[in-house]
C-alpha cells in the first residue's frame, strides 16, 4: 500500500495515519511531525521550518520535499507508506511524483478525510488545551485553513482525475472513521 492522506488541518490526519499504518503494516510519514520533531530538537532544519509552522503557512517547497526524498530512500518504505501532510501543493504533487519514478514504485491511493472548518476550529482549540502546539491558535488555525485551501485543495481534482481519490466523511468517532477509510479504500 502506498498511499497519501490529505485534508484540512484538524480533519484527523494524524490520528487517523497512525491506525492505517498499524492496520496496513506501513510507516506513517507525518511532514508536521518531522518538521515539530526538529524544532524541538534545534536542528538546522527545524530552525529553517519554525517561523513556517508557526505561522501557519506552508514550509519552502526545496526543504520539505529535500525531507520527503531523504525519507522515501530509507529502507522501511520499500513494502509502503502513508504520506500524511504530503503533498500540500501541487509542484508537491509532481515532485513526489517523480519520486516514485525514480524508486519505480507508483502511488495506489490518495485519502481525503474532509470535515467542515468550524468542527475542526474546534477541534485544533480542545487540542491546544492539551498538548499547547504552537500552531493551535484561532488565528494560526485560521491562516491553515485558508493555505489549505488555497494550496492544497486543488489536489483533490488532481488526484481525483487520475482515478485515485477516495473521500471519507471525516466527522464521527475516531474508530468510525478508520473504519470508513478502511472499507472505502479496500472496496476500490
Ligand atoms: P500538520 O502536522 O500536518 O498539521 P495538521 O494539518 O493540523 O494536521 P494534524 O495531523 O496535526 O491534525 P489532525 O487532523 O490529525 O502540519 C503542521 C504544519 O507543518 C503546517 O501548518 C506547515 O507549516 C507544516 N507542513 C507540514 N507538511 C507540510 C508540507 N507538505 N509542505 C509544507 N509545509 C508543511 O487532528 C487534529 C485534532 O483533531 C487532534 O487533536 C485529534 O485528536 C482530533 N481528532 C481527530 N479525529 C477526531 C475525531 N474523529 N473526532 C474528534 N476529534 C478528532
């Protein structure tokens, strides 16, 4: 299985690539996890991708795909992967296209899990309450969501005229919606 999952920030993205890499035997590569993971650790990367993150707006395209290149050359993928986060736009989408060309591998699906701006507001608020992301303010949250859907909402007509979107209701329990995907995408 190699798949990628998108939609809105806060539709379940990461809680949902965690339980579809388990149930598939697949890595999850999260981009905003190893973008948080280096800001955390200070390193030179992390220091390029903070004021990107925090402000909500996409990270320069030559350092994230750099990542995701560097990523998809490490020996666990070889079976699969779940790219959550990735693309985010579309010269994302092409490169990883030409990715998969030079590792002679082709994509089988890309998730959408879609849920209105107003759920997942709430959602990003509760969840700022918790872990205290730095990106989970109302006027952070605001500013992805207008990047989501200016950079990369156009992916779904790309990915849905080559035939591999499929698009899950991303609203319900947590176990609902994996369910959904699951059933979703093994009935293709
Ligand atoms: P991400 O880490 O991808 O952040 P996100 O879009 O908010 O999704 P996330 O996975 O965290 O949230 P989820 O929907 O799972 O990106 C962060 C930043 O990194 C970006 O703004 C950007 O700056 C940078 N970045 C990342 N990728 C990039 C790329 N390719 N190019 C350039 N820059 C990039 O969940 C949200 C909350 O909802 C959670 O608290 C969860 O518990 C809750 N939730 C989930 N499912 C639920 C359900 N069914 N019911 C109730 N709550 C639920």
């Amino acid at each position: 299985m190699r798949a990628v999952l998108l939609g809105p920030p806060g539709a379940g993205k990461g809680t949902q690539a965690a339980r579809l890499a388990e149930q598939w035997g697949i890595p999850a590569i999260s981009t905003g996890d190893i973008f948080r993971a280096n800001i955390k650790g200070q390193t030179e990367l992390g220091r390029k991708a903070q004021e990107f993150t925090h402000a909500g707006t996409l990270v320069p395209d030559e350092i994230t795909n750099a990542m995701v290149r560097d990523r998809l050359a490490q020996d666990d993928v070889v079976n699969g992967f779940l790219l959550d986060g990735y693309p985010r736009n579309p010269d994302q989408a092409v490169e990883l296209d030409s990715m998969l060309v030079e590792l002679d591998v082709a994509l089988d699906v890309a998730i959408e899990i879609t849920a209105d701006s107003e759920l997942v507001i709430e959602r990003l608020l509760k969840r700022a309450e918790i872990e205290g992301r730095a990106d989970d303010t109302e006027p952070v949250i605001r500013k992805r969501l207008e990047v989501y859907a200016t950079s990369t909402a156009p992916l779904t007509a790309f990915y849905a005229g080559r035939g591999l979107l499929v698009q899950v209701d991303g609203i319900g329990q947590v176990a609902e919606v994996t369910d959904r995907i699951v059933a979703a995408v093994e009935s293709r």
